[in-house]
C-alpha cells in the first residue's frame, strides 16, 4: 500500500499533557506511576509529561491499562496533518 502525503505526526507536547490529565483523572501521582513502572526516580514520567520523551510502546500499553483508556486516546496527533491525511 503505498501512502501519498504527509504521514501522521505525534504531537510529543500535547500527548505529554494528555498523560498528565488523564493521570490527574485517575487520581494518581507521579510516584504512584513511578511504582507502578517499578521506575527507580520519577524522570522519565516528567519526560512523558513535558513532551521531551515519548513513552516505549510497552509502557503506553501499561498507561492505557492504568487509565483504562485505548492507547489513541493517550496520543495526540499533529491535527494540520491528519487533516491533510484524511482529505
């Protein structure tokens, strides 16, 4: 299949303050992630939360589980270029 185009973009600041509310939502902290990850400091979920890293695929697996939410509901695509895709 061959795509003409642009190709989805994910927007990392955005998704970063998607993870945050829907952190908030589920009425965690950020050491209750910490734990949760078994992370040994709190960094990488700031990273996450700040748009500097985006999670591995296995940990929005695990976000998407502790949020009960689809994974597509935690990342946020760039709109001007999903726009252009689906026109």
């Amino acid at each position: 299949m061959k795509m003409s185009g642009n190709m989805p973009v994910i927007d990392m600041i955005r998704t970063g303050q998607n993870i945050r509310k829907l952190r908030e939502r589920a009425g965690l902290s950020v050491k209750d992630l910490q734990d949760i990850f078994g992370f040994a400091t709190p960094q990488a979920i700031y990273k996450w939360q700040h748009g500097a890293a985006m999670p591995t695929i296995d940990n929005l697996v695990v976000l998407a589980a502790v949020f009960e939410v689809q994974m597509e509901e935690i990342l946020v695509l760039d709109v001007e270029i999903r726009g252009r895709i689906s026109a």
